[in-house]
C-alpha cells in the first residue's frame, strides 16, 4: 500500500497529500561516471521516492537534487543513437512541410544538446536557436553552424527573447519536459516565447506506458515527472495553453509527442479527448495503478536476482550492454556489482574507461562482448534492443545470449 508523505507538495498544483508510490532507495546520480581517481571522494548520494499527486494525479520525483550538479558535465551526446538521428531528422521535415516553414520562420528548441536535431532546420534554410544548458555540449553544437545558448529554460529566459523579438513559430521540446523541476517556470516560459499562432512540440516518455511496462528503471533524479495527459491538462490551462493533438511514439520505451497552442487558436484534434477517455478507463485517478506498477517492480527485481545467482552458481560469466541513466537504476536497487556482472559494454567512446555510478563497474568498448565471450549479456538499454541486437549479430552467432529485463525477464 501507498503512504503519504506529510512534508511534500505537488510541483504542479500544490496540492499536500502526496502517496509514495515506490522508494527507491539512496541513488547516486545515474549519469554520473567515475573515473578511478574520483573513488578516493565519496560519491553523491540521494533519496529517490516516486509519489503521486491525488489531487492532480501527477506522478512525480519527491527528492530534489540541485541542477549544478545534475548538468555538469552531461555525457548523453544524442548523435550516438541512429535511432534518434532518424526520428529527429524525419520529424523535422514533416514540420516544415507541415507548419510550411521558411526563411521568415523561428523555431527554437530547449535541450538542444549537439543540434541533432536543429542541423535539418539549418538544411532547410529555416532560422532557429538551440538552448542547451551544458556548454560541452552546446560547444559541439555552435561548431556545426547551429547557434546556442548555453542557459536553462525558463520563464526568466522567454521573456528576454520575447523581448528580443525572439518568439517562435515552433518551440521544440525532446526530452526535457519532464527533466525541469520547475515545471509551472517551464509552462509560463512556453507560453511567453510562443507567437501568437504558434505550437509547442514536446516529446516526453509517456506515464501510462512508463506503468504498465514497469519501466521503473526510467526513474533517476533528472527525470522528475512521468507525465499522462489527466495530469497535464490542468498544468497546460494554468498558463494559458491547451493541447491541441497527441501522437505516441515508440521510442524511449513508449512517448508521447504532444502539440501545444495559445488557449483558444486551435480547435483540439480527437486525439487529445480520446487518449483522456482511455486514461480514465485505465483508473489513473485513483490509487490502484500506481500500486499494481510497485508491485510488479518487486517481482521483477525477485525475478532477476535470481536468475543471475542461478547463472552465477553454474559457471556463466555475465556482464551488461548500455552505461545508461536507467541502467544505473536498475543496477543500484536490485544491487548488481562486481560480484553478479563483470563489465557494462557501451558505444560511448565519453563512457568508456570509466566507472558506472555506485558500484563501480568499469565501462568498456563493445568489441569486448566478441573478444571476451560473456555467457550472458543483461541489456539494461532495452529501448534499443533491435538496434543493438543487430549491431551484436557476431557475438550473438558465437554464442552469446542477452538478457532482456524490462517489462518482463526474457532471454533472446
Ligand atoms: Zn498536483
């Protein structure tokens, strides 16, 4: 059963009476790698609690970690995925056939990492802005010919470039949304920098698929919010927005790309009732859902412990694929170390040689898999599955098995 949490408030609402859905214990920060030098400090650590809001039903992070230290020096460069070069690229020619954008256009994306995404607005002869927080990052971006600002979203930052005459026709947003704490700063921003016929395009992984997957592991303390569309709209109409049409999309284990206008300039497609009615059916208003995941992620983390000791007391050797966020979850609070897995293999040449958050694991080239021949292979980036299946083809024919652990265990 779900206790409240007496001390919390809704980052959306307000409201006090907080459920905690799921405890996951002391984390460090999953993003944060070590090199062998950094183990003579202690490594940070905080609690990482999920709740749910029961007056707007926002499943959210209780704990708060401050923002220096989550954004440092952030080693997710986008351009390592060919997944998500490939969205990118062909979500950004349907906008500008779509919204028939041009040269008197501005599109503006928040989190804009190293422009893989703005370089094919760049191509098409369309003006835009990157707003990426993380100057390595926003460095490599600028390099290619794609102008950045290294700062923070925020209602602070719309108003300067609104000021500036630097409002948008297209406000991009990919994998942000639900990685800013402040998330009425993050709605008021939107609302400021947005021309008056305008669209936000906000792509985030979706709560309910978040739930019925039981993909727990997507919880670290830079993914503060697990949004579902019961809990969004009341956050939308606060700032004057409405959402005007919704898509899913496959990526990221399930997401949502939401479209977003000024209150009144865009009747709503279906979409946006339909997917609220299939919400209401599942019962996201009351407890039982949220409960049913916790238990499910109970289960799962019995499953494969076992599984592991089983391989380990008959001789297999084991390691893991993806030096990832949610690999560093699943890791941390099922308690995977050294003694269950012998390296994590990542494509990264910034994670290579360095250590996995918490316990220490050292994070190799993936040609290890083909030279050193681990039994069992645990992917803990199953949201690329295919493509990295397919990558591992050679080491799979020699032999090599992976093991697949969300939503449920599977061997392939
Ligand atoms: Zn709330």
């Amino acid at each position: 059963m779900s206790h409240p949490l007496p001390d919390f408030r809704c980052r959306s609402c307000g409201a006090a009476g907080a459920r905690l859905i799921l405890d996951l214990g002391t984390q460090p920060l999953a993003n944060n790698l070590l090199r062998e030098e950094d183990l003579a400090r202690p490594e940070p650590r905080f609690p990482l609690r999920l709740v749910v809001c029961p007056a707007c039903w926002l499943l959210q992070i209780a704990d708060d970690v401050p923002p220096v230290q989550l954004f440092s020096e952030y080693l997710y460069f986008s351009s390592f995925s060919d997944t998500m070069l490939r969205h990118a690229q062909s979500a950004a020619e349907r906008y500008c056939r779509e919204f028939q954008l041009g040269p008197q256009n501005l599109v503006i994306e928040i989190a804009s990492n190293d422009g893989y995404l703005l370089k094919n607005f760049v191509a098409a002869g369309v003006p835009c802005l990157g707003i990426e927080p993380a100057a390595n990052i926003a460095r490599v971006a600028v390099e290619k010919g794609i102008p950045t600002l290294v700062e923070f979203f925020g209602l602070a930052l719309a108003r300067r470039l609104a000021q500036e005459g630097r409002q948008a026709d297209v406000i991009l947003g990919n994998n942000v949304f639900a990685h800013a704490p402040d998330t009425n700063d993050f709605v008021a921003g939107l609302k400021h920098l947005l021309k008056p016929g305008g669209r936000v395009i906000l792509e985030f992984p979706y709560g309910v698929e978040f739930l019925q997957n039981t993909e727990f592991d997507t919880i670290y303390h830079e993914h503060v919010y697990y949004f579902t569309l019961t809990a969004l709209q009341p956050l939308f109409a606060r700032h004057g927005l409405k959402m005007v049409d919704v898509e899913r999309l496959p990526i990221h284990g399930g997401s949502l790309r939401l479209f977003a206008a000024h209150a009144g300039s865009l009747r709503p497609a279906p979409s946006v009732a339909a997917r609220l009615e299939e919400e209401a059916r599942l019962g996201l208003t009351t407890l039982a859902p949220y409960e049913a995941f916790a238990a499910r992620v109970r289960r799962l983390k019995e499953e494969l412990t076992a599984l592991l000791a089983r391989l380990k007391a008959e001789g297999r050797t084991v390691a893991a694929y993806g030096a990832s966020a949610k690999g560093s979850t699943l890791l941390n609070y099922f308690g995977l170390g050294r003694e269950h897995l012998d390296f994590i293999a990542d494509r990264s040449t910034y994670k290579q040689g360095r250590l996995s958050p918490g316990l220490h694991l050292p994070i190799v080239p993936p040609e290890e898999l083909l030279r050193r021949r681990p039994d069992y292979t645990l992917l803990l980036t199953w949201n690329f599955a295919e493509e990295i299946l397919q990558q591992q083809a050679a080491y799979r024919a020699a032999g090599g098995r992976f093991i697949l652990p969300i939503p449920e265990v599977r061997i392939v």
